[in-house]
C-alpha cells in the first residue's frame, strides 16, 4: 500500500457511485481485519474520507453494518473478527466519524450460540472437500456417512454451513451440479430451520455475491424454490425469512422465488430446472420427489394386497438407503390414519429392519420425522399424538428404536397443548 491519501480520494470520486460508497466501507474495514499492520492506514483513510464529505455518515453506517451481517461468515476465517470489528466501531465512534447508536448490537452471541470459530473453520474446508467429490463421484450415501462423521452431535450451525457451501459450490457450476445439490439436501432431511438458517446466510452475502455472479438472483431464487417443491422448506419460511432485515439483492431473491412457486404448473417447472437426474441410482433421472411418490406407490400396493417380498424389493430397489427415513415416516404415517390394515405396515417395517434394509438410524430418523409433524397430523387425526405414542412405544418393544428415543420438542408441546385444551373443557 503506497498510502497516498490523495490518489485514493480521486479513485473514490472518480467512481461516481456515491450511493455504493459503504462497498467501500465495507472492503477497507475487511482489509483491516486481515492486514493488521494496514488498519491504521486503513481507518484514517476512511476517517479522513468522511471527514471531508466524500463518503457521507448514512454510508459509513450501512458499510458498517454489513460487516455485522457478514460477522458469522468472517469468523470462520479470522476467528477473532467479532472482537476486532468491536474495536473498530469503539474507535470510530470515539472520534466521530461513526453514530455507534444507528448500528445493530454486536452481540458475542447472533441469534443460536456460535460453534468455536476453530472448529467451524475446519469442517468449512471438509465441506468443501466432501461437495467436490460427491459432484465427482454422485455417491450421496458417502456424504451421508461422511456427515455423520463429521457432525458428531448435528450441530445446527454445522449443518447449516455445509448446506450453504453445498450451494454456493452448485452456483458456480453447471446444471448437473446444480441438480445433484438439490437431490442431495432433500435426501439429506435436515431440519428445516437449518436449511432456512443457510438460505439466510446466502441471501445476506448476496450482495457481495453478485458483484462476481451477476445471476446470483435467478440461481438462488431457483435453489430457494426448489427447496420448497422438495418440501425442504415450508412457504411460511420464505414469509419469515423476507422479514429478516436484508439487502434489496436479498429481498429480489425472495420475492423471484415466490413467483416461480406461484407460477402455472410451478411444481413440475422447478423440478425440471436443472434437468433432473442429479444422482446415481437404480432408477436414473429420479429427483428427490420421485422417489417419494415411489414409496407412497409402493405402500399403496402393499396394504391393498401386495406381497411382502415385492415391496421389500421395491424398498431395496430405491437405490438410495440412505433416505428409507421416508420409507419409516410414511409408514407411520399410514399406521396413525388407517388403523384397519395397520398390522400388514408393522411387518413391513419389521422385516425390512431384520433384514437390515432400514438401518435403526434410518428407522430413528424416520420416527423422529413423524413426531416433528404431530402438529399437522392432528388436524385430520385428533388422536393423532395418542397413536404416535403407541407407535412409538410398539417400535422399542419390537427393537425398532433404542429405549433412550424421546420425543421432539415440538411434539411433546403438541400433548401439552391437547392435555391444556381438554382441561379446559
């Protein structure tokens, strides 16, 4: 840096953008947090800028305030950002240059409790690592292993962080990867919230992402639709993640998704983007939604008389073991809304964990799946929590769930609810 002040404030003026001054802001204050020895330098030009007029306070605030936006991400490669941007607002403030007071409270902790940067910062570069050779090799049950792996205790931060790298990496390729990020996170059946939790991380940076992509709205738009027909996403997280404080790029995105969801046969469109047949399996060409209407054919067929080897070898024919969660969950499903042929289900699901088709993880996961949609459940089915209870109970006689299973939050707030509303009558 040669540090002439002067050839600086020309550069700025001769951009002629004085509305996208806080870029500025925001790439110097950037630059400071990574070059140490360049940060005096770096805040005196900016506090001689303002000083003179040449980047007004409303930009220096807003160049400000997107670094708090970025803080999480910025974390992950300089794990002391969060204590240095600190400083630099105190700095700022003290010498007037910044009104500290318009600015969002830089908390030590955003939102959920943060992950050790350190150990954030190194599953970020396996992400990387794992959504490279699945786009290589189209093997989604190695990345389930993979995660399982590397997870540990799923860590909703974490499982947030390789859902937004999974897309990041899948915008700047072609279609085939694109697709192949879709299957992959509906087969993976992460918590929605943590799925919505990445979508939000991607839309703050977008701003800085289309500068280098300048179709980043029309690709994540498309990603964020996408998630919702494979039911990824609910539409209600599109309304809340649109009422999460962002950019105008971020806002676009969201609004373009909702009108490719309202679009004329949406569904099928969104589905097709991409082409379809991301991943490998018995039955090339599949999306993720495919082989759901799959399952629910084939359960079909069985309780109305199918034999029970042929579903079985419908199940194995799946050509994807790692998602016969959904196999389990549409099972129980059936089992809560129709008692009547309820026992021909609990064979299924009972020789299909014997034979070990369906892992006791698959069967957990399942299980678990159906809980988290007690709620939705009970407006067919009143007694819909009662009979998840009996399921539930039934599965660890027959050795389907490990004693130590319990019941989600969500559902156990469900039978609370009931038990306070029956009271009350």
């Amino acid at each position: 840096m040669s540090g002439d002040k002067k050839e600086a404030f020309r550069c700025i003026k001769g951009l002629k953008v004085p509305f996208f001054h806080h870029e500025i802001v925001k790439r110097a204050l950037i630059m400071a947090m990574e070059r140490r020895k360049a940060q005096e330098k770096l805040l005196e030009l900016l506090k001689e800028a303002t000083e003179v007029g040449l980047i007004n306070s409303t930009q220096v605030t807003k160049g400000f305030s997107r670094i708090i936006d970025l803080i999480e991400d910025l974390s992950l490669d300089i794990p002391e950002a969060r204590s240095v941007l600190q400083c630099f607002i105190s700095k700022a403030a003290s010498e007037g240059w910044l009104c500290a007071s318009s600015l969002k409270t830089l908390s030590a902790n955003s939102g959920e409790k943060l992950l050790e940067n350190s150990k954030a910062s190194v599953f970020k570069d396996k992400v990387k690592s794992i959504v490279r050779e699945y786009f290589l090799s189209g093997d989604a049950l190695e990345v389930v292993h993979c995660l399982e792996t590397e997870l540990g205790a799923c860590s909703s931060q974490l499982r947030a962080i390789f859902v937004k790298y999974l897309i990041t990496l899948a915008m700047d390729r072609k279609k085939r990867e694109k697709e192949m990020a879709c299957v992959l996170l509906s087969s993976l059946d992460f918590p929605a919230k943590d799925v919505r939790k990445a979508f939000s991380m991607l839309i703050e940076s977008a701003d800085d992402t289309a500068l280098d992509n300048p179709v980043v709205v029309e690709d994540l738009a498309m990603f964020l639709a996408r998630a919702v027909v494979d039911e990824v996403l609910a539409p209600r997280d599109l309304d809340e993640l649109l009422s999460q404080p962002g950019s105008s790029v971020g806002e676009k995105v969201i609004q373009t998704a909702k009108t490719l969801l309202k679009a004329r046969l949406s569904g099928e469109r969104i589905l097709r983007c991409w082409g379809g047949g991301g991943v490998e399996t018995n039955s090339p060409g599949c999306t993720a939604s495919e082989v759901k209407e799959k399952i629910q054919v084939l359960l079909e067929e069985y309780v109305s008389g199918g034999e029970l080897g042929e579903a079985c070898r419908c199940v194995k024919e799946l050509g994807m073991p790692f998602f016969h969660h959904e196999v389990v969950k549409k099972s129980v499903v059936r089992i809560i809304e129709e008692q009547e042929k309820k026992e021909r289900v609990w064979k299924l699901l009972k020789v299909c964990f014997e034979s070990g088709l369906v892992t006791i993880y698959q069967m957990t996961k399942g299980f678990k799946r159906v809980g988290e949609s007690v709620e939705d459940l009970c407006l067919d089915v009143p007694d819909a929590w009662e009979k998840f209870k009996s399921c539930v109970e039934r599965a660890k006689v027959e050795g389907f769930l490990d004693e130590s299973f319990a019941f989600e939050e969500e559902a156990q707030g469900v039978k609370d609810k009931g038990s306070s509303s029956s009271a009350a009558t």
